[in-house]
C-alpha cells in the first residue's frame, strides 16, 4: 500500500510540475534580434539610376533579370522612359507587367501616368491618378507628383512642360 502512495504522489508532483511547465511556456519568448536586410540586387542599378547612366542602368537590370519582381519592372519602366520617346512602348510594357504582380506600386503607378503625359494620353495619365490616390489615400508624394504633372499639363494645353 505504501508503494501504491508513492506511486500517486509521484504522480501528482509530475502533473503539478507538468502544469507549471506548460504555464511557463505561454509567456511569450522574447523577439529575436534584428537582422541585416539582405543587399538588394538592385542596388547596381539604383546607383546607375540616380547618376543618369541609363544605358548602364538598363544593363545592369538585364544582367539582374528578375522579372518577377514589380520593383525591377518599374526600374526597367522608369530606365526606358528616362532613355527617350523611342523606348516609351518598352517603358509602358514594364510598367505594365510591375503593376500585374504589385497593382498598388506607387512608383509604377506615378511613373506610368509620367508617361502617359510625355505620350500626351491624358485620359491614361489620370486612370494611374485616380489608381494611386487610392492606394495611398491621396496622401503619398508619388499622388502629389502625378497630381502637379497632371495639372500642369492640363494649364499648358496638353503640352509637356
């Protein structure tokens, strides 16, 4: 019999330890440490971007090659447009395919209605107007740049100033 009270106090330590354990384990474990972000593979070609070396830029974005990335596309949109009007059909097919995989990129959506301007396709320019406020609530600067260009281009007469 004593045996048989072992037994059940053994037990019954282990059910009241096993219920402590599992108590301890719901607190919450502290957040990890912050980690690096990795060096984007677009880097390269921002660089080129932001000095004006379109040419580089764009083969810097071939050599890249990530299609499926709605930021490459809209680097390669805004390398075509910036490397001129003979590259404008190539800019809207990027611009076009980064608005496909992310419908709310708000650089895609400024930058492509920035075309639609320099093509001088107002009623394109602001379909990307109307798309971008409501992505951003009318509240980002990529609105408030598309939103300048669409009105200076209405006061010009339907000239790119």
């Amino acid at each position: 019999m004593n045996t048989m009270l072992t037994r059940i106090a053994i037990a019954a330590t282990f059910a009241l330890g096993a219920g402590q354990a599992l108590a301890a384990d719901m607190t919450p474990a502290p957040a990890p440490a912050a980690k690096a972000a990795p060096a984007s593979n677009l880097t390269a070609a921002r660089a080129l971007i932001a000095d004006s070396k379109w040419t580089a830029a764009v083969s810097e974005l071939e050599r890249v090659n990530d299609t499926g990335n709605a930021d490459w596309n809209n680097l390669m949109g805004y390398t075509l447009r910036k490397s001129g009007a003979g590259k404008w059909a190539a800019s809207e097919k990027y611009y076009d395919a980064a608005l496909k995989i992310n419908p709310k990129h708000l650089g895609a959506l400024e930058y492509s209605g920035e075309l639609y301007i320099s093509m001088g396709d107002l009623p394109k320019a602001e379909q990307r107007l109307a798309a971008l406020g409501q992505a951003c609530n009318m509240s980002c600067g990529e609105y408030k740049d598309l939103k300048a260009s669409v009105e200076s281009f209405k006061a010009s007469g339907g000239k790119k100033s």
